[in-house]
C-alpha cells in the first residue's frame, strides 16, 4: 500500500534572535535523528533569521519562510519574493496561516494567488486552513475548510507541491487541542473532497497535517490517524520539547 511520506513544521512566528538561532540548533535540532527517508523536517524562522538558520540547522532540516510576497520583484516596499527565497536556497513556504488571515486580512482567493505565485517558482507550500469556535460551534466546519480548499483549487494545479495544514483556529496557540478524533474526522472529509473535486490522485498524494496545540504527549495519538500525515507546531517548535514531537512521528 501507498504511504505518504510524514511531514512535520515548526512555525517560530516572530519569535527568535540571531543568537536563539544558534543555541537552538545546537541544542535541539541538530540533535534529533529521524528517519529522512519516511519524514520531512521543516522548520520556519523569520525571514531575516533564514541565513542563519541555513548555516547553523543540520542539512536534512528544511529551511521554510513563512509567507511570501503576492508580486514579483519590484516595487513593492517590505515584501520578500518567491524569487528572492529560491536565490536564497528556501524550497518551502507556509501560505496562508491564521494570523495572515485574521490579522492581517487575507482572503482566500488572495491565499490561493499566493499558493500558485509559490508553485510558478518551484517552492513546496504548507497551505493552512481551519474553521473559528463560531463556525465549529454552528455545525460550519467542513464547509468552512472546503471554501479555502475550493479557492485554492480554482488556482492551483500543482497538488504535488502542497501540503494542507488544517489548523482549528479555535486550537491555536490556546491550548485546546482538537481530540486526534475530531481532527481524523475532518482530516478524512477533506481528503474524501479532494478525491471527488480534485483527484483521486491528488487525494493520494496530498498530505495534510495537524495543527493547533500539539505536544508531546498528544503527538503520537494525533499521527496514529490514517489521514494525518503529520503536524504543524508553533509554541513548542521553539523548545526542547519540538524533540518529542519528531520522535512521535519517527
Ligand atoms: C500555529 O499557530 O501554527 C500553531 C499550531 O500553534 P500552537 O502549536 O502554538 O498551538
């Protein structure tokens, strides 16, 4: 049978020093052995830490930005382009996160042009999506991620470069898990409408991760899931603990 390779993500946010940088790739990564042949690693510092990151991480690590510039290069004061990552040796790149959402006002077609822009430059993209605690709580989950899915569709050929990171917003950072069922069941739902909208292929292949308030105590439960192919961290993937979670999934 098919197996998806697993694919874990730290997202550092805006966390971090030049110095943070170096201890904990001395400390942490660098130490975490895992099987790169059934996982990848990927890890997200801020942009102005993707050097240092590049020269301190271990080389199996994956070097990923956490968002890109919707443009080219040009005149667009403060972005950082897909082209200007690929010169820098960056392969990976999360769209879409909650924050870029919610705070800064991304809609999903916007998200989407962004996954293609991503795709045209040969980056890898972790696409997040994810339901607030009002949509979940009036019965809207699945159709809440499947209008992000089905915006990312209307962009995106290229499902081989994808993983969907499905992130309860209600989960994030606040230290309520989705249970590993709950997280299964829409996991499952999403692959199924992938299959049907999409391809059976493409629902073959895509991996689709967790995230939201993983540790690693959770980790292991949540991987156990047949359509979990791995999880996105945050606060944890800035501590010892990020160690934890890889093994869980090795
Ligand atoms: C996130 O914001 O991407 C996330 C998963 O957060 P945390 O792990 O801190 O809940």
């Amino acid at each position: 049978t098919f197996a998806r390779k697993l694919l874990v993500g730290g997202n550092w946010k805006s966390h971090g020093s030049v110095n943070f940088v170096k201890e904990f790739a001395r400390d942490t990564l660098n130490k975490i052995s895992y099987n790169t042949s059934k996982l990848d690693l990927v890890v997200a510092p801020v942009s102005i830490h993707l050097r240092d990151a590049q020269e301190h991480i271990k080389n199996d690590i994956q070097i990923c930005s956490q968002n890109i510039s919707a443009f080219e290069d040009g005149a667009y004061t403060g972005e950082i382009s897909s082209t200007q990552l690929v010169d820098l040796g960056v392969n990976w790149t999360i769209l879409g996160h909650s924050e870029r959402r919610h705070i800064f006002g991304e809609s999903n077609s916007f998200v989407a042009s962004k996954i293609k822009r991503a795709h045209d430059h040969g980056l890898n993209v972790i696409a997040c999506i994810g339901e607030t605690i009002d949509e979940r709580e009036d019965g809207e989950t699945l159709k809440a991620c499947t209008r992000q899915l089905k915006a990312i569709r209307e962009q995106v050929e290229d499902w081989n470069k994808l993983a969907i990171a499905y992130q309860p917003v209600w989960a994030i950072g606040t230290g309520k898990t989705a249970t590993s069922d709950q997280a299964q069941e829409v996991h499952g739902h999403l692959r199924e409408w992938i299959a049907e909208h999409v391809s059976q292929d493409a629902a073959r292949l895509t991996r689709i991760i967790y995230g939201g308030s993983v540790n690693g105590e959770n980790a292991g439960e949540l991987i156990n899931n047949p359509d979990i192919d791995g999880l996105l961290v945050e606060r944890l993937s800035i501590k010892p603990e990020f160690e934890a979670i890889v093994k869980a999934c090795n």
